[in-house]
C-alpha cells in the first residue's frame, strides 16, 4: 500500500466515486428504459460472449478486450490498496492483461481506420456538418476510451506510475459513464433478442374479432414519441463502433445508406429541441430505406445490440402509409392483393411445375407427412422451379410422403412485411394458416429461407404452430440416415462454393446441414470469407427483388466476385432468389460459373 | 338541386367525349348539358348546350385551381352532377372538388346514366377482368373513363360567363418542354418488339427498330440490353422491375423468357416469338413461335410485310 499519501488517497477516493458513478449510470438507465440487467441476464450474456469468443472472429475479439480491458483495470484500481496482500491474485491480473492489451491495442488501430472510412462514407452520404461532427466526436471519444484503457493496462506492469494509471483510469470511468452505460444496458437486455425478431406493430386479427377498432390501429412512426423505450434506448446506444457499417451491403455496394449514420441521425433527431415531436422521415431519406436488404448483417454484428431493422421498417411502414410508393412496389403489392403473388401470375397455374411428376396436393392426399410449401418463384419462375422438381425426386426416393398445396397456395406474405405493408402481410398469412389449419398441417418443408423464417418465426403469433423444417436440412438428415444414396462414383468432380442465404444462416442458423449435403455430392467445396452466419447478401431481401434503388454497383455482383475469387467453378445456393440474382450476375459479368440450388446439386447425383 | 350535368375537361378531346356522356345522363335534353371552361373558351370544345365559362382564374394548369373553381360555381349553381374527363389531371380535380362538396365520387366510369336519385355506371375492376357496377346518390361528381364515347360533334352552344373570383395556387408553370425524342410510350403501343440478348451487337438493333417502325409499333427489350450493356435507354425495358405492357402484339426476338421477363408482358393478347432454343420457356408465353435465327427470321419476315403493302 502507498500508506497514507495524500495524493494517492485522492486518486483512491475519486477511483472509488467514478467507480459508484458509472454503476449508478447502468442503474440509471436500466430503469428509465425498464430494461432487466439482473444477474440471470448477466450469467446469459457471459455465455453468450464465450460462444461467440469460441468463433475466434477478430472483430468480436477486440471487443471482447474492450469489455474485459476496462473490467480488468477497474477491479485492479479498487484492489489496489490491498493486492499487496494477494500477490497470487496480482499476478493473474498482470497474466491477463497482457493479451487484453494486445487486443485492445488492435482495437486501437482498428478502429482508427472505421473512423476514416466513415468519414468517407459519410461523404459520399452527403450527411450534414451537424452530423459529422457528432459522429466525430463520439468516435474521438471511443478512439481515446480505448487509448485510456490501453495504457492503464501497460502501467500495471508499473507500479511506481500507480498515481498516473490511477488518473487515467478515473478519466475513463467518467467517460465510460457518460457514453457508455446506456449501450452496456442495451446489450444486456437485448443481446440475445434474434435476428430474426421484427415487432408486430398490430394484429388483424384483434381487428377482426373487435378487440380492438381499425381507428386505433396505427401504423409505422411519425414522431419520435412514438418509439418504445426499449427501440429509443437501443437507438440512443449506438456509440458509433461502426461494425454495421462495415457489415452492410447496402454501404458497400454505395447504396444512400449507412445503417451506423441512419440510426445515429435518429437519435440526435431526438435529441434535439423539440426532437420528441419531430417526425423521424425529416431526417431519413425514401431511398435510404428502401436501400435495406433486411439481410440483418448490422444487427448481428453490433456489438452493443442496437437493432437498426426495428427502425427500418417502422419508417418504412410509414412510407408506405403516407402512400410513397412508386409503381414497381405499388404494381408488387397489388399483384399480392389479386393474385396471392407477387408476380401477377394466376394462382391456378401454381401447381404447374408438378405436372407429371405424380405429386399430390394435400386436397387428394391429406394424409400425406409433410406438405411441401413451393412458395412463389418456385411456383411461377422457370429456372427455379428446377429446384421444386430437385427436392421431389429426393424425397421421392427416400420414400418421404409429401404433398403441395397447388393453387391453393398463397404467397407467405414476407415480400409485403419487409416492405412495410403489415396489413396485406397478416391478411395473407391468416388466409394460409386457416388453409393449413383445415387441413391439419404439421409438418412442413420449404425450399425458400423466406418462407421458412415465416412459417417458423412469425406465423406462430397469428395462431399458425407447425413443425417447418429446411430442405438442406431434411436432404442432410435423409443422406445422414441412409434413405438417400449417392453412390461414390456419382459425386461430381467439380469444386464448389456455397452462398449462404441470410434467412437461412444468419436468421435461422441453417449453415452446417447444406455443407453436409453439398460434401456428400460433390468432390470439393471451397469456402467464401463471409460465409455461415456472417454470409453477404445477394441483394434480394427486404423485398428488393421488386424493385431498384441508386447504387455504384450491385450488391449479387459484389458477392459473384467473392464467389469466382474461390476458384469454383459452381456456385451452391439454398434460397430461390439467391439463384436468381448470383445467376443473373453471372451471365451479366461472363464468371461462367453455374448457380444451383443444393438440392439440384443432389438430385444430379442421384439416378 | 337541378337536372344540370355539367363536363369538364382540360383536354378538348376529352372534354367532347365527356359532353357525349353527360347528354347520355340526361337522356338526350341537350338544355340540361353545360360544358365548363376556366379561363379562356377554346375553339375545339363542342358544348350544344351552351358553356359556362369561369373566369377569375388565370390559368387551368392546375387541378387545385380547377378543383376550387369549379367548386365555387358549383356552390352557386347547384348542378346535379360533375364529369371529368379521367384523365391524369382530371383525377386529381375530380377527387379534390368531390371532397370540397362532399359529395361522392365515382372513378373510370362509363355506361353512364341517372334515375333522378342517383347517378349509375360502370368500371373496370381487377385489370378488366370484372366490371363493377357502381351507383352515387346525386348531387354526385365521376370521372369519365376516356375513350368510352365518342366524340361530341355538334356546334357549340351560347356561352355564360360567371365571376368565380382569383384563385391562388402555390404551382407555378416555369416551362413547358416536349418529351425529349427516342422516349418511347411501350404502354400505349398496340405493337411491341421486343429485343433479347439473342441479338448479337447494338447495330443489329436498327433492323428491329425498322421492323418495329414497320409494324406500326415500338421497340422493347429485356433488362440485360438497357441496364447491363446499356444498348437502349431505361425506359425501354420490358418487366418485374421495368414497365408492364399489354399490347395486342407482342414479338420477342431472341428473349429467353424468364419469369422477371414475362411478368411484364404477360397480359398481352397475343404473343409471339423468335428463338434458336425450342426449349426456350418464352415459347410456353407465346401464342406463336418460330423456332429459328432471329438473324434470317426478321428479315424474311421484313420481306413478307413489305410484299403485304
Ligand atoms: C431481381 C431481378 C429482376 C429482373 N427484372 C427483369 C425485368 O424487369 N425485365 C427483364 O427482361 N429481365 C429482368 N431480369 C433478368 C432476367 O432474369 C433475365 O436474365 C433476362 O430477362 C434475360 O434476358 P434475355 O432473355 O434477353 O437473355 P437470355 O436469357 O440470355 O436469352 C437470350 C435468348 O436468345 C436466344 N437466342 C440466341 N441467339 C439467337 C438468335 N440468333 N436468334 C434467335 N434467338 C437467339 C437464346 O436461345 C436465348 O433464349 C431480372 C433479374 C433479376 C434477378
Ligand atoms: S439489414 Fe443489411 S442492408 Fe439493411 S441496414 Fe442492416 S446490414 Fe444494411
Ligand atoms: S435473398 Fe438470399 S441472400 Fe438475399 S436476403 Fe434473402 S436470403 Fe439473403
């Protein structure tokens, strides 16, 4: 102990109250967001952080030493009267705080390039002074909490300096109070809130059974007052890391936008004069909106858990209430509305892709174990009905009992959620669940992520509950088991790489079965960089299938190049418009290569 | 409340066509049709019923202005129903002085006629498949759907002038400029050929746009040649995220036919294609097919419509 010295008790003194400060800060905001940050969240978020520590991905390792950094040098500055006592304990924290500062160190460089390139971004953005200079500010204040954290950690190994790494420990706790208790809140809570989670801003349902009056369904967001707690708290929470950013195929492929600029231009939106009243879409533009893929990469790579699709599709739900639609999503919403799809194709041509093929519909055979939902473009679009007629020879020589629904299938309605059309959305998926329901559906296969993420993650709230399996999945578990052969001389001499569908992997964690069934088919696969749940996007998603929006490039020819960079001479997909677009791209940029779907690569092999 | 039906449109075609469906309603009473001008009388209109002619605004640019004259004339005057002509402004005038009046009105009507009550009609719903009928207690305002009568011939009626008062509208035309040339109107083209990547290089291009001249039609093409190779300008693409188009002919040259394609193109009424792939799914759109090099295919079919006159 440094005895009595006057200087080193104050610093001891100030340690201590910067320490009460910042656990008063989370107290604080917990409360005012009634956000649970108990012991329970804790122990999960402990976990959640050493599952995620197992995948070695670099980005969420520097965090990782951020988080345990500052932890690590706040405890050593509260023992440090007594560590002469424990010189065990000493000696582990002096273990620890050398990989932590490596880390943290990278984080430094790191994240001092995020900041140039963000200031790029937000150039070609055309963002406000305002707002950059906000945004400069909090990443100064990020890139110098770092610095702080970084050096404090170095004087441990210099106890004569106790009183300057005392200083500078204290700087950081009044830093990490004032910015960083409300996103350490929101992470808390919400780290574990999935991907796939979109809030139901109403149900039809209530409407129909009266439980509530169509005047007080009220729809998307026209003032800031109107975000819930949790959705302000985690908008307030972006501390400009930038990881989303750098996720975001939309930024990359120069769309107007920045998930990290949106979110935060909301946020000083709010808190502005008056900022309660405002009107979000002051501040956001059409097209940076309908940029969105709904790919989900900025949610899942946040490491404060902010959940940029929330606010994305209240605003786009506002769009569309105010009827700021052109006609190529207005042509695909009335199409849903008198079709049943988004194409404008007649429902009783759905079935067609069977003809011939002895398939049921459920109407001739209900008994049947799974019904086969088709889903649109597998339905009506030539080249991916091939994928349909793929997966029925494979269920058909395992012997699996399936049945389609024909013409009695509708769309499952996602292309109007993502949109921002909730009612035409529930209108179509309580029509289906009735149809699924009258038949007794249980089981259910799907050849296309976005229908799959429905049946499985939304439907259940509008009293739809069926067993929904993925046709990777199934396909692995059919050659797992032995019911599907490829016999060794069948399997194709040809290098492949495999496009991870975002609802599939990154929304429903679906990555490792269609590796299996693509090992047992082909002779090599080669792995893109971002790939399983880190996939990028084909640019489809988020209904963008119907229509353009502003860009340098596109996003399917972006992830085509990534695809030839492999050396594969196929590119593997899982989702129907995954094959659209790669395949469309790589005719466009002469790759080439071939898109197919993996059941097709499976089905090829089979006699 | 009198048996008065006025017409009202700012495109002297149009407005004749409207007169022809006011005289409709009131069975022929040629009296009980008054033909509403704002601003200037125009030579074209044919008004046997005499025309009103309102003056206090300066211009019929604009729809609100149109909509808030025709609004204080009808305070005044009392008709039993407006008609105006559905055209894209006319909508918009339409809809704002029904919500003026608050009154009802009906859109895209035609077949158009009144039992004293009400105003009765009929319109096209669901792409035309079905045809509504619809009925609006009076007094009433409609669009007329244009082209659903003919034109009105007689000669024009004495004229009424009546002092409605200025009208402020935060429009101002700065200027009028003709849609620049090449822009083609795939929409109402009765004729469309279609351009695919069957087609080897942009100068090939000319013999479609003669054949297309030829045919009285336009010229199409799908995404590939304007958005990737940039062959013909946007505004020609054929599809889910280009135009849609029904015309009563529509010929693919070498156009594969994938479904992005066809979803622009799928209600025509009769289809045709070229292609060297008889496999190629665009055959299983079309009514006719000619399984061949569009190289050799287009100019014979040149020579056989040059031979026809
Ligand atoms: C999200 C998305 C949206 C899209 N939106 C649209 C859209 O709105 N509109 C659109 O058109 N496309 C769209 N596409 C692209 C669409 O999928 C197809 O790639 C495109 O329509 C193919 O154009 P094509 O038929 O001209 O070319 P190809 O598919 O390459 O077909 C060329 C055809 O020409 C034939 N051919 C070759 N040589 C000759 C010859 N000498 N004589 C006669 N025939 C010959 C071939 O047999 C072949 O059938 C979209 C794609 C995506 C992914
Ligand atoms: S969901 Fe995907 S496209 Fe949309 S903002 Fe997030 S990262 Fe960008
Ligand atoms: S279409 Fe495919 S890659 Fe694109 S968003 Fe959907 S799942 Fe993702």
């Amino acid at each position: 102990m440094a005895g009595l010295d006057p200087a080193y008790a104050a610093v001891y003194t100030f340690t201590v109250a910067s320490v009460v400060l910042v656990a008063y800060a989370v107290f604080r905001h917990s409360r005012l967001s009634s956000t649970s940050i108990g012991p329970g969240r804790l122990a999960g978020l402990a976990k959640d952080e050493a599952r995620r520590f197992t995948t070695g991905d670099p980005v969420f390792l520097m965090h990782l030493s951020i988080a345990l950094g500052v932890g690590l040098s706040i405890a050593n500055s509260l023992l440090d009267p007594v560590i002469e006592y424990a010189p065990l304990l000493r000696t582990l924290i002096l273990i620890f705080s050398v990989p932590l500062a490596v880390g943290l160190a990278a984080a430094f460089v790191w994240r001092v390039q995020v900041f140039i390139k963000s200031k790029r971004v937000e150039k070609e953005l055309r963002s406000s002074d305002s707002f950059t200079s906000a945004s400069t500010l909090l990443q100064g204040i990020l890139i110098l909490a770092i610095g702080l954290t970084t050096s404090e950690l170095v004087l441990l190994w210099l106890p004569s300096l106790v009183l300057v790494g005392g200083t500078v420990g204290v700087a950081r706790n009044l830093l990490v109070a004032a910015y960083y208790s409300r996103p350490s809140v929101n992470l808390i809570g919400y780290f574990d809130r999935p991907v796939s989670a979109l809030k139901t801003p109403f149900s039809l349902g209530d409407v129909m059974a009266g439980k509530i009056e169509p005047e007080q369904v009220h729809v998307g967001v026209g003032k800031i007052s109107e975000f819930d707690a949790s959705q302000k708290l985690s908008y307030d929470s972006c501390v400009e890391i930038g990881a989303c950013e750098a996720a975001c195929p939309a930024t990359a492929s120069g769309r107007p936008l920045s998930p990290r600029v949106l979110v935060r231009k909301v946020s000083l939106l709010s808190r502005t004069a008056g900022g309660e009243q405002a009107d979000p879409l002051t501040a956001v533009g059409e097209d940076e909106l309908w940029s969105c893929t709904s790919c989900g990469a900025c949610v899942a790579s946040c490491p404060v858990s902010v959940k940029h699709l929330d606010l994305i599709y209240d605003l786009r739900r506002s769009l569309v209430a105010r009827g700021k639609l052109d006609k190529e999503k207005s042509a695909m919403l009335e199409n849903l509305a008198q079709y049943q799809n988004p194409y404008g194709f007649k429902s009783s041509t759905r079935g067609n892709w069977a003809e011939g093929l002895g398939i049921d519909t459920l109407a001739k055979n209900p008994r049947a174990e799974y019904l086969y939902w088709v889903g649109c473009l597998s339905s009506f679009d030539q080249r991916a009905q091939r994928i349909a007629r793929a997966l029925s020879k494979i269920l058909k020589q395992a012997g699996v009992s399936f049945a389609i629904l024909g013409p009695e299938e509708m769309c499952i309605g996602d292309p109007a959620r993502r949109l921002g059309e909730e009612g035409r959305y529930q209108e179509l998926a309580y029509q289906n669940i009735e149809k699924l329901n009258s038949y007794g559906v249980k089981k259910i296969i799907a050849t296309c992520p976005h229908c799959y993420n429905a049946l499985r993650n939304e439907y259940p709230e509008f009293g739809g509950r069926y067993e929904v399996v993925y046709h990777t999945q199934l396909i692995s578990d059919l050659i797992r088991d032995g019911r599907v052969r490829v016999p060794a001389d069948r399997i194709r001499k040809i290098t492949v790489t495999l496009h991870d569908a975002c609802y599939a992997s990154r929304y429903n964690n679906i990555f490792d079965e269609p590796r299996r069934a693509l090992d047992a088919s082909v002779s090599e696969v080669r792995e893109m960089g971002r790939r399983k749940e880190k996939t990028f996007c084909c640019g489809a998603g988020g209904s963008n299938y119907w229509y353009k929006v502003p860009q340098q490039r596109s996003i399917a020819g972006i992830r085509t190049d990534e695809a030839a960079k492999t050396g594969a001479k196929e590119i593997a997909t899982e989702c129907p418009f995954c094959l659209s677009m790669l395949d469309d791209a790589t005719k466009v940029m002469n790759t080439g290569m071939e898109v197919k779907d993996v059941a097709e690569m499976v089905a090829e092999c089979l006699a | 409340m009198n048996h008065v039906v006025w017409a009202y449109s700012e495109n002297e075609g149009v407005s004749n066509e409207v007169a022809s469906a006011a005289t409709d309603i009131v069975k022929g009473s040629p009296g009980e049709v008054v033909v509403v001008e704002i601003a200037q009388p125009r030579a074209g209109i044919r008004a046997p019923g005499g025309r009103l002619l309102l003056k206090g605004p300066s211009s019929a640019d604009s729809p609100g202005v149109v909509a808030e004259a025709l609004y204080r004339a009808a305070k005044e005057l009392q008709p039993a129903a407006v008609l105006v002509g559905a055209t894209r402004n006319g909508r918009e005038t339409a809809s704002r002085l029904a919500a003026k009046l608050r009154v009802g009105c009906m859109s895209e009507i035609y077949n158009l006629s009144s039992d004293g009550q009400s105003l009765l009609g009929e319109r096209n719903v669901f792409a035309g498949k079905v045809v509504a009928k619809v009925t609006c207690a009076l007094p009433a305002v409609a669009t007329v759907k244009v082209g659903s009568y003919p034109r009105m011939e007689s000669a024009p009626g004495g004229t009424r002038e009546l002092d409605v008062g200025g009208v402020d509208s935060p429009i101002r035309v700065a200027s009028r400029e003709k849609k620049a040339v090449g822009a083609v109107d795939l929409k109402s083209a009765k004729v469309i050929v279609s351009a695919g990547r069957g087609v080897k290089k942009k100068e090939d291009l000319a013999m479609l746009e003669d054949l297309a001249r030829e045919m009285h039609g336009a010229l199409g093409c799908s995404r590939p040649l304007s958005s990737d190779l940039g062959w013909l300008p946007e505004e020609h693409h054929i599809g889910l995220t280009g135009v849609s188009v029904k015309p009563d002919l529509y010929l693919a040259v070498g156009i594969s036919g994938q479904l992005q394609h066809t979803a622009g193109m799928k209600d025509s009424k009769v289809v045709a294609s070229i292609n060297t792939d008889k496999d190629a799914p665009m055959f299983q759109a079309s009514d006719y097919g000619i399984v061949g090099d569009l190289y050799q295919v287009v100019p014979a079919l040149r020579r056989a419509l040059s031979a026809h006159g």
